[in-house]
C-alpha cells in the first residue's frame, strides 16, 4: 500500500527478543509478521503497518518516548490478555474526560495504553 503524502506511514520499536515480541503481539492482538533477517520483524493488521528491530533499549514514557496507545471495546478483557500474554500492567485503568484507560508493557519494555470510551 502507497503511504499517503505527510501522513504516519510506518511505526518502528525496539523489542530486545523478536520471537516473545511476534507470540505476545500475535496473541493478544491478532497481527501478522514477516521476518526480515535476523534483527527484523514487520508487522500488520494492526491499523498501521510497523516493525521491531532488534534492541537492547526499551521506549517508555518515562525516557519521553511517544505513547501508542489502542483502542478496545472492552477494556478489561483486553488487559486481561495482556497479562495472560506476559505483559505487565504499569498503570491501572483510570478514567479521564472521555473514557478509561491503562498502561502496559510488552516483554520487551516497550510501553503502550489501551483506551476505551465503553464502560465510562
């Protein structure tokens, strides 16, 4: 698919072990990935096309990376496949102007949220 000119085409993490990355994300969150060398992992069916490179940083909030953050219709459900999944969740939902939302890190680090404006 052609990018759309000055638009977010791609996303990029670092992920320290592919392989968790690619059984985390594909179980929790249904994507697809294609292996691109041994330090690279694409992946799709995720709204935006991005990939993992293989590192030993994380991105979190707390070093002033950016924050992806999800979208679910059930929010619970969703947090409790992350943590059936391994992840680890790093800030309890809370409500703000609009919905609720939580914090939670892959096994790599990498920081994301999830939000939801059902239940609110």
């Amino acid at each position: 698919m052609v990018g759309q000119h000055d638009k977010i085409n791609y996303l990029e993490y670092p992920a320290k072990d592919l392989k968790c990355t690619k059984e985390f994300f594909g179980q929790v969150f249904d994507w697809q990935f294609a292996d691109y060398g041994e330090d690279y992992v694409a992946f799709s069916n995720a709204g935006i096309n991005g990939g993992f490179f293989r590192s030993d940083l994380c991105s979190n909030t707390d070093n002033g990376a950016a924050l992806t953050v999800f979208y679910s219709a059930d929010l619970e459900l969703t947090q409790q496949r992350i943590e059936q999944a391994g992840g680890k969740i790093v800030k309890m939902i809370f409500s703000f102007p609009g919905g609720r939302r939580f914090h939670f890190t892959d096994p790599n680090g990498n920081e994301f949220a999830v939000w939801s404006d059902k239940g609110i």
